[in-house]
C-alpha cells in the first residue's frame, strides 16, 4: 500500500502594488534631476567645496539615522573599509566638487547629459578588473558615447556661457563615479546597501572638512533660500532619492530600473527652462542624444554591471 503526500503550498511575500515601485522610480528620478538645477542656482552664493561639504553633512546625517535604525551599526572587515573610503573620498567627494565647479560653467542640462555617460564607463572599467566580457557593444558604445561628448565640448567653446573646462569638470565627475561603482559592486554583496551608502557619505563630508571655514562663511552670507536649497540637496536627492531607489530596486529588474534614468537629462532640461531660464546651446542636444544612444548600445546583452546602476546627481 502506497501513500501519497499532498504539496504544501509555500505562501509568496506579499508584493506592494504595481504602482508603488513606480511611483518611487518617478519620485528618484525627479529628485536627482532637481539636485542639477539647484546645484547650478546655489553657484552664486556657496563655492564648490562649501556646498559639497553642506550637502554631505546633511545627507549623512538623514542616511545615519534611517541606517542605525533599521540595521543597526555596521561591521565592515579592514578590505572592505578600505573601499569605503575609497568611494567615499571620491564619489561623495571629488565627485561632488567637481560637478559642483562644472556647473558654474554649464548649464545643468549639459551636466546632466555628461553624467550619463558613466555607464559606458563602468562597462570598460568591469570588463578590465571584475572579468566580465569586452563586448562589440561596448567598444562601439564607448566611441558614440565620447563623440557625443565631443560635440558637446565644441559647442560649449562656441557660447559665450559654457566652456571646455566645464565639460571636463563634469566628466572627471563620471570617470570618479564610474570607479566608485566598481569598488561598491562587492560591497553591497555584503554589507546592507545603506550602511554602505551612510558610510561613504560620512567619509565623503570628513574629505571635505577643510572647506567648513568657506561654508561657515558663505552660509551666514547667503540669503535663507540658499541656505534651504543646501538643506534640500542633502535631505531630497541625497538621502531621499536613494532611499527610493533602493526600493524601486527591490521590487523592478535592475536593467529596466537602469533605463529609466535616461529620463534624468530631458527633466533637468525642462526644470533648467522653467526655473534657471537656460537651455543647452543647440549642438549640445545633439552630442546628448549620440551619448545617451553609446550608452544603450553598450549596454546590450551580455549585460555588465553597468546595468545594475545609474548616476545621481
């Protein structure tokens, strides 16, 4: 006599609404194109180091208090200390002041298009040290890519408003965001992904101590505003955005997540318009779109770790 077992159905964990991952991509999104346009309206009033350091305190202490709550206090091992002071100093660091200082030179839709070039970046940099495969797609992405950001260049050297140094200011800010990805790939395989982000942004604010005698300064200057824009970039597109991103990420694939941040460069154009009065110089389009079209092109199958991220602001 044989008995036969009836499969115990294994409950799924209930997944929020479709609506809710996408609202939250929407709201990331937005945040980070706004975190461009306030960038360049605070370049009259807080020098590069100043608001880089102002929005890094800012962020790291939003990120410490959510962080310490819902995971306690981290426990990084020496080598992966390491990394996060690598990618602290430079992706919360040298990063920001850099972008910080292309932007007095670019309008922040330029900035915006220039950033997202990163992909490509990681793309090369994850092929040469996490042996992932240097694909056709790749090689052919990264020459559109940098044309795009050729024609860029040249039509900065033709306005009266932009120049050539503020595109490089805003592509040292890709290629420092690009290698900070790489060292953060393995981090976030082990250690919660806000313990590594509130660490990094806590690095990145003590890297940028030695302008608290500028933000002092340059904040008792400023006019209120200022002083609350500064507050917004650390509170909204520093520790909200990536709050939400984290969560969209949960609950979408992280190549369809990826794409959407193509929406980030059109938004901050239209925010520069309404709110700044300023657009791109006509060729930058151009050179945006080509770069953008690198970007997709390089990010085709196989896929690369370039897909798993995208660039804030």
């Amino acid at each position: 006599m044989t008995s036969t077992t009836t499969p115990v159905a294994v409950p799924e964990a209930e997944s929020p609404p479709s609506w809710v991952p996408v609202t939250a991509v929407g709201v990331t999104l937005v945040l980070w194109a706004s975190a461009f346009v306030a960038i360049r309206h605070l370049g009259e009033d807080f020098s590069p180091g100043a608001l880089s350091l102002g929005r890094t305190l800012v962020g790291a202490l939003c990120l410490g208090v959510v962080a310490l709550a819902s995971h306690g206090l981290p426990r990084p091992t020496g080598r992966q200390w390491v990394s996060l002071v690598t990618i602290g100093v430079l992706w919360f660091g040298v990063y920001n002041v850099a972008l910080n200082a292309g932007e007095r030179r670019v309008d922040a839709g330029t900035a915006a298009m220039l950033i997202q070039v990163s992909p490509v970046l990681v793309a090369v940099l994850a092929a040469i040290f996490l042996d992932e495969r240097f694909t056709v797609y790749i090689g052919l992405g990264l020459a559109l890519a940098f044309t795009g950001v050729g024609l860029i260049s040249l039509s900065s050297s033709e306005s009266s408003d932009h120049d050539v140094l503020g595109v490089a200011l805003c592509l040292v800010s890709a290629v420092v965001y690009s290698i900070s990805l790489i060292l953060q790939k393995p981090l976030v395989a082990k250690l919660p992904a806000i313990h590594v982000t509130w660490l990094a942004c806590t690095i990145g604010a003590i890297a940028c101590l030695p302008f608290i005698g500028q933000l002092v300064d340059q904040a008792g200057d400023a006019p209120t505003s200022s002083v609350l824009w500064v507050v917004y970039l650390g509170v909204f597109p520093t520790a909200i955005a990536f709050t939400t991103y984290a969560f969209a990420l949960q609950h979408m694939s992280a190549s369809s997540l990826a794409i959407t941040t193509y929406l980030v460069p059109p938004i901050t154009i239209v925010m520069g318009v309404v709110l700044l009065d300023e657009a791109p110089p006509a060729m930058a389009y151009v050179g945006g779109v080509l770069a953008l079209v690198g970007v997709a092109v390089a990010r085709r199958k196989p896929r690369t770790i370039a897909e798993e991220v995208s660039p804030p602001a």
